[in-house]
C-alpha cells in the first residue's frame, strides 16, 4: 500500500531554540564574512594585512567567540531539529527514516548548488550527507545515542591529540608561514578578485576540495555527526522544552559548558595563543562555547530585554535557511568581480560593521516577512521539494507581529 506523505501541522514553536538558531546564524556569519570577502583571514591565526592593534584583537575576540562556537551551535540544534521530525512524523504514522532520507537529498541538491556554484565554505552539503548517516540513531534507545558520542570522537581525539604534540614541537615561525602559504592568497585575488565567473567556479572547486573534499567528510563524521547526535540526545531528554521546571539543571549546565569554554577558548590567549594550541580552542571549546550560548539563552529568554531580544533572533531561525543562502548570495554579488568587485577591500573592522549591519536588516526582513507567511522562502521550496507537492505560504488570516 502506498503511504501519503501529508505535511506536517504547525505545532507551538519553542521561542527559544528559534533564538539560539538565529544567534547561530549571526555567528557563522561574522566567521563567513570576512573569510568570503577577503584572502587574508583565517581563523585562530594572525593575518599578514590585518596587523593592527585593533585587528588584533577583533581577531582575537572573532576567534574566542565565534569561530567554531556557532557552527558547532548549528550542528547541535540540525540534530535537534532532525529528532523532533522523526518524533512528529512517527506519530502521524509516517515513516520517519523515509520522510528524513527525502528532506536530507532535496538539502543535499540545495548544498551542492550553493557549494560550487556559489562559495566553498557552504555547509549544507556536509550537513545532508550527515543528516543521512544520522537516521539510523534515531531509531535507537536514548542511551545508545548518548554512547556513540565518545565512540565516534575516539579516533578523532587521538588524531588531534597527536597532532598538537608534533605541532608544539615544531618552530612558531615555520608553523605560521605554512599557514600563511596555505592561504594561497595570489590566487584568490586574481580569481575572486578580478577573474571572470569561470575563474571563480575554478578556484572556488579548489578551495572546496582542500577543506570540503572527500577528506573534509571523513572529518565531519567525527567531528560534526557527534554534535548532531548530541543535539538529537537533548531532544530526547527534552531539557531544552521545559525552561521553568529544568532551571536548576540549566543553571548548572550553563556554568559548567562556560568554564570549559573560558579555560580552552579564552585560556590559550594567556601564554600567547600559540597556533599549534588552536586544535584543542576548536574542538574543544568550541563545542563547550555552543553547549554554553544554547543552554544561556534558553535560561534568559524569558527575562525582560533578553526576551525581546531572543524574540528579534528567532524570526531569523524560523527561516534560517533562507538567510544563510542570502548572506552567500549577497555577498557573492558584492566582493567577487562578477558582481561589485569589492573582494579584498574591506578591513576587518569593516567586515564586522557590514556583518551588524547585514544581520540587523535580516532581523527586520524576517519580522515582516511573518506577518503575512508561515515559511522563509527557501523553507517553503524545501518542503515543496520533500512533499512533491506546492504547499500552503500565505497565512490565512493576517496577523499582526508583536
């Protein structure tokens, strides 16, 4: 008998993680934009332009508090959000896996255009592929998702462990001027900066292959499908659902994830922050710093200014999808020379103004654009791709946003 796929009721939303998935948003954007924009950024490393006092520290504050926090965050709350599909649709007497495995490959078709037709560092690609080797857990006991965290990190722990011993070793100078080879920044600026849309597709495939490729992948099962299983965990055990009733427990989550974060984060800042220590900042305390803003918000909410605040974030992560494409888009139109050419023009201050700036105009796009719509745009092409068949955009009855 052939199953119909009926779309999914609209449920109450839990505010809160539609705040933390907004902040992921803005987060990976401040990493994004000048990494886009620019041949001299990379992250946890000091840039060969940017060597002023004040880009010092803005890469330091970058590198503390963004860089591997939010994508981690995003990571965790994709897991989430995969575990509350599986939940709802099973109890509409869909299969769960079959939905999933179709929602993953139109995210995959999606990943793919916006991975080598638009900018290599896109995550979405990585995300689908991850998102399928994910649905079998979701099938399992709670305690068995719980238990293949640690199991799937083992090899890459040793790997990184390894690797920051035979990196302290190793001369501060050689290990910096590798790094800033590594950044094969001629190329970039002939490419991106002047080169036609063939040159840019060329050195985009060359960038996506060195950090995205086949090896990237592998990396990904253990580094980001962990996080995805961690964040289907909490879906699991509900703890983000009930703010109130697990206050205590967020409150002791919330101090120890932001000790972890502060002593492999901020701590390495004390003796100088030596790049071959960069490792342990990410893998680390990046995941701690995810696990500390996601359980932060969630217990500030509800508190008067941070809940209109976590209010302004969430339209943005019920159409996080829509706005993370826009970011790219519009940042592919603006610095590449197909468009306005201003690749390698900005500073580092100017990049974090247009990341405030851009993100604050998003704030104000989404908040309209749910007056009158229930999805994000590329939200509602996404389902129509999942459901083969158009669905519902406009909201019956207008309503106002307050």
């Amino acid at each position: 008998m052939k199953e119909t796929l009926r779309a999914m009721p609209q449920t109450k939303r839990l505010n809160w993680i539609d705040a933390a998935r907004g902040a992921a948003i803005l987060g990976i954007f401040m990493v994004n934009a000048p990494s886009f924009g620019s041949p001299y950024y990379m992250p946890g490393m000091d840039s060969p332009e940017w060597d002023s006092t004040l880009d010092n520290f803005l890469l330091g504050g970058i590198d503390i508090f963004f860089q591997a926090s939010f994508y981690t965050l995003f990571s965790i709350l994709f897991g989430f959000g995969m575990q509350l599909i599986f939940d709802s649709r099973k109890r509409d007497g869909i299969r769960p896996g079959w939905f999933l495995s179709r929602r993953m490959l139109v995210l995959l078709v999606l990943g793919s255009i916006h991975a080598f037709l638009i900018w290599h560092g896109d995550i979405l690609f990585t995300y689908a592929i991850l998102g399928l080797l994910l649905i079998p857990f979701l099938y399992t006991p709670r305690w068995v998702l719980l238990m293949m965290i640690p199991i799937l990190l083992l090899p890459i722990v040793v790997l990184l462990t390894l690797s920051t011993l035979l990196g302290s070793l190793l001369p501060e100078g050689e290990m910096d001027a590798y790094m800033v080879e590594s950044m094969d920044i001629p190329n970039k600026l002939t490419a991106y900066g002047n080169g036609s849309y063939g040159d840019i597709l060329q050195q985009n495939w060359i960038d996506w292959s060195s950090s995205n490729g086949v090896g990237g992948l592998i990396m990904g099962i253990f580094m980001i499908l962990p996080l995805l299983l961690l964040g289907a965990y909490l879906a699991r055990t509900k703890l983000l659902h009930n703010p109130v009733a697990n206050r205590r427990k967020l409150i002791w989550f919330t101090t120890i994830t932001g000790a972890i974060f502060l002593v492999f984060k901020a701590g390495p800042y004390l003796i100088g922050a030596p790049l071959w220590l960069s490792i342990a900042q990410d893998s680390i305390g990046g995941p701690a710093c995810a696990l500390f803003y996601l359980s932060l918000i969630t217990l500030v909410s509800r508190l008067p200014v941070f809940s209109w605040i976590a209010h302004q974030l969430s339209y943005v992560g019920r159409m996080s999808l829509s706005n993370y494409l826009f970011q790219s888009v519009f940042m592919f139109f603006l610095f590449y020379n197909i468009g306005f050419g201003l690749y390698a023009s900005f500073s580092l201050i100017g990049f974090v103004a247009f990341v405030i700036g851009v993100f604050v105009f998003q704030v104000i796009v989404s908040r309209i654009w749910f007056r009158y719509y229930t999805f994000g745009p590329v939200e509602w092409l996404w389902r129509i791709l999942t459901y083969g068949k158009i669905q519902p955009l406009r909201k019956k009855k207008m309503q106002r946003v307050s």
